[in-house]
C-alpha cells in the first residue's frame, strides 16, 4: 500500500475561509494601530461607562417621578425637586462625557490614520522599484488617500457608537433581569433575530465595499494616467476612447457602489422592525403585569419602556456601524496589502563605500525583468578610473536596464556588479548612489523653488556654488530671466518650463554635486544643437578624470569616448573606439551611418 503524500492530506482552504482569515487578519493589524494609544483608549472606555450608567439611571429617576404623582391633588413635590435635581446633574455629567469621548475618539481615529499614511508612503520609499514599474501609480495613491479617508470615517463612527452601544445592551439588560426577569426574557428570546439580520446582511456588504473600493482606485489610476498624458491624448484624437474607458470605469463604480448602498441600507430598517416588536410585546406584558401584579407600577413600566427602547435603538445604531465598519475594514485591508508587500533587502550591517575612484566591473552578468523572457546574458565589462564609456545600441536591447543595475535600482540575477572591487549587493545603497551623479531622459523637478532644486543633491552649497554650476551648465540665463531668477516657485514637474529648460536644471543640479562617477542616459536629448554643443564643453569639463557612463542615440555625441560597447539583446557585440569600430564595418558602422544616410 502505497504511503499518501502529506501534502495530499491537507484540505484545500475554500476562498470564502481564505476570505475570512484575511479579514481577521486585518482586524488584528487595526487593533495593533489603536492598542497604541492605551491611555486615550482606556479613558474613552471609562467615559463610555459613565455615559451608559448615567443615562440608564435617568428613566429610573423619571420612573420614581411618576410614581410620586399619586393621584389627583396628591403629588409629592418635595420628593420631585429632589429627583428633577438629579435628573439635571445627570443629565449634564453625561454631556460632558460623551463630548470629552468624541475629542478623545477623533484623536485616537486621526493619530491612527496617520500612523497608517505615514507607513504607507515610507513603505513606498523601501519598496523595489519592480514593484512601482508594475503598478498604477494613480491606484497606490488611491490606498494612502482615499482608503485612508474611508478608512478614518468607519473607524470613527465605531468608536463613538459601538463600545456605547454594546454597553447600554448589556446595561439595560442587567437592569431589566432585576427589575423583572419575566418581561427582560421576553427581550432576550427576540433579540437574535435582530442580531442574525444584522450579521447576514455585514457579511455581505464586506465583499461589495472591497470592490467598491477596488474600483475607485482603477479609477483614480485611469484619472491620473489621463491628466499627465492629456497633450499626447489630445494630440492622438483619442479623447473619445479615453472618455469610454472612463465611463466603463464609472459604470462598474456606481453598481458597486449602489449595491455596497443598498445592502448597508438595509440593516437598519430591518432591525429597527425587530425592536419595534420588541416594544410592542414589553408594553403589552407590562400592562398585563400593572392589573395582576399591585407591585409593579406605572413607573416602572416607563422604565422598562424606556430600556426597551434604549435596549433595541444601539442594535439599529451598532447594525448601521457594522456596515461602515465592513467598508472601513475593506479599504485597510488594501492599505495592508502594499504594507505587507516585501521591501528591497536592508541595509543593515553592510559596509559604506567610501568615495569612489571610479573602478567599476560587471563579471558574468545574468539579468530579465521576468524569468521567461531573457535579457541580459553573460555581460562582462571592467572599467577603469577617468574612463568615459557610451553605450550604444537598438531600442530594448539593455542600455537602460544597465544603469539600472549599476545604480542598483534592480539586482542582478547571476554574476555581480562591482564598484572598488566591493560587489554592490554588500554595500549600502545610500553610499553606492552617492558616489554616482545621474541625468536621465526623463527630467524629475519637485514642487518648491528653483533654488530647492538645484541643491537637492547637496543642501549645503553656498549660493555662489550654485549659480556657479548653472552658468556651467548653460541654465543661468534662463533661471535669471523667471519672475523671481533663483526664488521662482516651481509647480509640479517644473510647471511652464519647457522640456529642455527642465533638463538644463537637471544637469546643474550634478554639475552641483559633482560626484566621482557620472551616469548620462540621452542627458541632452530636449535640448537643441546649439545648446547640446555649449553643453557638450560643459560635460567634457565635468567628466574630465570621472568615470562616466554615457547613454546615446545620438553617435555623433559620443565620438571621444574611450570605449564604446555596442549592445544587442543584452550583449555587448562590439566594443572599441569610434574610428577602430568604423573600420571593422560592423553594427556600429551600420548603426553610425544609418543616422547621415
């Protein structure tokens, strides 16, 4: 007989258990946020206790009122400014608890909102980037404002009416089990028809606001995605078709959104039916007991009458808090999700590259993106200190992604990528960056002044430094021509700067730092051949005794290079100087006069 396999023996999880561990599990991180502030949420307990005490000792007041009210001519007024006194020292005590609570629950509900947002967006810094490259920035967004906001309004309302409205059930009950056990049986047998409603129709408006939820971040992604394409959009004429897609997003929204309405929309009614009843049989017994039983009196029907309907009213209230507590969960669920997404490897323990000489090697480099479809294959290069490197070659066919492994923005897969002989993987990355001065193609400018841009990379420079790098860089002249030179305000992304006004301050913000080795991805692609020509000097200057890595479509750029590699689909196929790769008539020749045919 043959053995059976242990995995074998294990039972499949259904996606609705898995669906419930996940939510479990989410509740657990909540109460780990909240547990955080143990002092604001104790006092909020006691506030609640308070509150829910005195407010069932005042029907018992009221009830002793009407019961001094003996008959015609004969009330006990004594006796009732006595119980009207204490019915206002009450009744004031309670306010102020209860406003004490809600400062104390708003606290609580907000410090944890920007626990969670303040994770979230250092998350995102020690994420990898092949996690940023795969989804919607619009969508990761979503989760750190827009679930966070739904998130804060659940979490609100079930601290100001969920631990009230389960103490005043508890109480009212306590209460009634004293005062009559008979009548407070008749409220008990009923109530699980009250709480089955309530948790039939929670548990199905859960699934519907993740989906809502879901949707709105598909959305705000598209939104997003749209607004920053909009000139390409409208240039391509493809307005109508975005408008399509949007509205198809749109669509699914509102029917989520209606459905996750409709469900939540119910809970209330439908228990506020079953306390009604409730009511109802509480005032029917209770008479019966006034004509049978001389002891129970008209006062004390008032008062049961009155935790009868305070017993009932937190179900509606706590029916209507389960469902925006489904939502709340929902939407920290997601926020959970991209926290427990996996950071890129710490830091910790690793050496400090001091400042580089510029030595850098690649030895036997295997490196793709995803496993099935290869890249970079065997890559090997040994660069030495001063060395100016440009790397040429066909779209896609790994110019990019090496800089990507230099920087380490990527690791490799097989082989290694040193720098002073130290593989990268063993070092810091804040020392490994540092040591590296970076143009891309695409220019990044934050919001804030020109000044805060250009010493982004060194915030130390003095003033002189800085108008120094821009004169080197040919963006001096520009900067002193905006409304305000050196303290203009810059909107996102550089606002109104045309794109090569952006790159020129993306360069003096290099030329700033000056690092030991440089990485220049198409550095001058926006800017036009009389400027590049300036420029090229500039650079000629900057890279003067740096290693320098210089990606290029343009060949005429990188004539005085002192390699060039030639790469196609992740190998180098040719490497030399500009005139020895002319002679061999190979992929550079082709590629060189492909550009002056």
């Amino acid at each position: 007989m043959n053995a059976v396999s242990p995995k074998k023996n294990k039972r499949a999880v259904s996606p609705e258990k898995h669906k419930i561990r996940a939510k479990k599990g989410t509740i657990k991180k909540i109460f780990r946020y909240v547990g955080k502030y143990p002092i604001a949420l104790v006092l909020t307990l006691l506030l609640a206790v308070v509150t829910v005490a005195l407010t069932l000792y005042v029907p018992i007041l009221i009830g002793d009122a009407i019961d001094c009210i003996i008959g015609e001519g004969n009330v006990n007024f004594s006796a009732l400014k006595t119980i009207f006194l204490k019915i206002g020292i009450s009744v004031a005590i309670t306010a102020a608890a209860q406003w004490i609570m809600s400062a104390l629950n708003n606290r609580i509900t907000y410090q944890v909102v920007r626990d969670l947002r303040s994770d979230a967006f250092s998350k995102i810094s020690s994420l990898p980037l092949k996690y940023l490259d795969s989804h919607p920035h619009g969508e990761t967004v979503s989760r750190i404002i827009a679930d966070a906001d739904q998130f804060a309004d659940g979490l609100l309302m079930g601290f100001t009416q969920f631990f009230t409205g389960v103490m005043t059930i508890l109480g009212t009950l306590a209460f009634m089990l004293v005062m009559n056990w008979k009548i407070a049986l008749v409220v008990i047998f009923v109530t699980p028809l009250s709480m089955f409603i309530a948790k039939y129709i929670s548990s199905h408006t859960y699934a519907f606001f993740k989906k809502q939820s879901e949707t709105r971040g598909e959305q705000t992604a598209f939104a997003e995605e749209a607004i920053a394409g909009l000139k390409t959009v409208q240039a391509f004429s493809h307005e109508k078709e975005n408008m399509e897609k949007f509205d198809e997003i749109n669509t699914r929204l509102e029917k989520s959104s209606l459905n996750a309405s409709f469900y939540s929309s119910l809970a209330n009614p439908a228990t506020r039916f079953v306390n009604n009843i409730v009511y109802a049989l509480v005032t029917l017994i209770g008479a019966f007991h006034i004509l049978s039983d001389g002891a129970f009196t008209v006062g004390m029907l008032t008062i049961f009458l009155s935790y009868a309907n305070q017993y009932t009213k937190p179900f509606n209230e706590i029916s209507g808090v389960v469902t925006e507590l489904q939502n709340a969960v929902a939407c920290a669920a997601r926020i959970f999700e991209l926290l427990d997404e996996k950071e890129q490897p710490s830091d910790e323990g690793k050496r400090e590259l001091p400042k580089a000489e510029g030595n850098v090697e690649l030895k036997d480099v295997y490196f793709s993106y995803r496993p099935e479809q290869k890249l970079i294959e065997d890559f090997s290069l040994s660069v030495k200190p001063g060395q100016r490197v440009a790397i040429v070659g066909p779209t896609g066919c790994g110019k990019t992604t090496l800089i990507n492994l230099l920087m380490r923005f990527y690791d490799v897969t097989g082989g290694s990528v040193k720098v002073e002989g130290e593989d990268v993987r063993d070092i810091t990355r804040k020392s490994l960056r540092s040591n590296y001065g970076m143009v891309l193609q695409e220019t990044w400018l934050k919001s804030g002044t020109v000044r805060d841009n250009l010493k982004m990379g060194k915030p130390e420079a003095t003033d002189e430094e800085m108008i120094a790098a821009a004169k080197a860089s040919h963006a001096d002249g520009f900067i002193r021509r905006l409304p305000e030179g050196y303290d203009t305000v810059l909107s996102e992304d550089g606002g109104s700067l045309s794109q090569g006004q952006k790159q020129l301050l993306c360069i003096a913000r290099i030329m700033l730092c000056l690092p030991p080795m440089l990485i220049l991805d198409e550095a001058t692609s926006s800017i036009d051949t009389r400027t590049e020509m300036k420029i090229s000097d500039a650079f000629d200057t900057l890279m003067k005794g740096r290693t320098s890595f210089v990606v290029a479509h343009r060949l005429s750029t990188i004539r005085t290079a002192d390699t060039i590699l030639v790469m196609n689909a992740g190998h180098i196929v040719e490497q030399g100087r500009h005139e020895e790769l002319l002679e061999k008539k190979g992929f550079y020749y082709k590629l060189y006069n492909s550009q002056f045919s």
